[in-house]
C-alpha cells in the first residue's frame, strides 16, 4: 500500500531564515505531487504541484519554491521566511497513471516567529 | 469549480449512522463530489467520491440525488474516532486541479 511522509512534524523559524521541508511517497511511482498550506480557520492554497522529476507548476507567487529532485520525493524551499508564511503544511500524492484523488500527508505545522 | 454548503455542525450518537447533507446545486456535468475529513492537526483523510451513482467502500456510503444538486456521506456505525470535520467538494476531475476545502460540517460522535 501506498503512504506518504513528511518531516518535520513541527517547526518553528525566525524571521529571515532559511526554510526545508520534505515529502516522500512508498509504494507508488510517477506520482503527481502537491503543496498545499492551510492558514489558521482557513481552506486549503494550492502552492505548488508536479507530474514529474524536475517539472514543477507554481500556483500562487510568493517567497517559497519546490523541488522535485527524485521520483518520489517533494521539497518545500524558502531562502527567508516571512511571519505570513506560517501555517500547516500538507503534500499531497495522486495516481500519475490517471488518477486524480489525491491523498494527503500528516502535514508539519510552521510557525515564524 | 462549484460552491457547496454544508451545516457548520452535526451530533451523532456512537454506534447510531451519521448522515451528513452538502448542497452543490451549482454543479456541472463534468464535477465529481468528493468526500474527505480532518482530525484536528492531522492531514485531510480521502473518504469517498462519485460522479452521478451512489457509492460504498469500507468507511462510508455516498448518496448523489438524480439531479446530482444535493449528496449525503453517510458512516453506517459512527465511533468516537469519526470526529472529525467532514468536508464536501466538488471538483471537475484532472491533474493540477487543488481541492477548495471550505468550513465543513463538524461531526461530534457523543458516547
């Protein structure tokens, strides 16, 4: 069966510094992958997603990038995080065969103080 | 993709079904309604989806009105463990499309 990991379970960053987060999928290949970070009393943001290793769709412009440098694993970036970057951090996985329910990881709160 | 209400809050009695209304009389041919909930701090857990038949698999049922403009989730045997919000959404079907997760209905299983 297929699952879906994250770490870490919880940050918390200053201001200004570097951020990483990563995601990893077992016992699928060529999944589509997906960022997506939920606010305080808020629904879920579509950041970003991928089809493949080193193709990345970017959905809302903002100080964060993602990478996608293996099959199966998915990486969060910033250089400086901002206070408004705060929030729970969720990747997701979908059937890249065609497939389009997506399954959601055990997120990893951020909180930039 | 289409709007869907849902009520802010349900009570169930353990043990007893759960049925859990969403509107989406918005919705376009081509709109799946999916299912999924949220334990508190935890990722959004997959439930069920369809298109116009209603649907069954091991945690649930899926009820679709013939008109497709209204759906009810329905847990057969609720436990404390089905607390949780319960988010409707509906959501034309393909790659790169996010799910809109609104407010959800806030299901309270009660010993």
């Amino acid at each position: 069966s297929q699952t879906i990991h994250q770490w870490p379970a919880t940050l918390v960053q200053p201001v200004g510094s570097p951020l990483s987060l990563e995601c990893t999928v077992e016992g699928t290949s060529n999944p589509n992958l997906y960022w997506y970070r939920q606010a305080a009393g808020r629904g879920l943001q579509l950041l970003f997603y991928s089809v493949g290793i080193g193709q990345i769709s970017s959905e809302v412009p903002q100080n964060l990038s993602a990478s996608r440098p293996q099959d199966r694993q998915f990486i969060l970036s910033s250089k400086k995080l901002l206070l408004s970057d705060s929030g729970f951090y969720l990747c997701a996985w979908s059937d890249g065969r065609g497939g389009d329910t997506q399954y959601f990881g055990p997120g990893t709160r951020l909180t930039v103080l | 993709d289409a709007k869907t209400t849902q009520p802010p809050s349900m009570d169930c009695a353990e043990g007893r079904a759960a049925n859990l209304p969403c509107n989406h009389s918005t919705i376009s041919g081509n709109e799946y309604v999916y299912w999924y909930r949220q334990i508190h701090s935890q990722g959004p857990q997959y439930i069920i989806h369809g298109l116009k038949n209603n649907e069954t698999n091991e945690m649930a049922s899926l009820i679709i009105t013939e008109d497709r403009k209204s759906s009810t989730l329905i847990l057969p045997h609720a436990t404390l463990r089905d607390t949780a919000v319960y988010y409707c959404i509906v959501r034309v079907f393909y790659t790169g499309n996010q799910f809109y997760f609104g407010t959800g209905t806030s299901l309270t299983v009660i010993p």
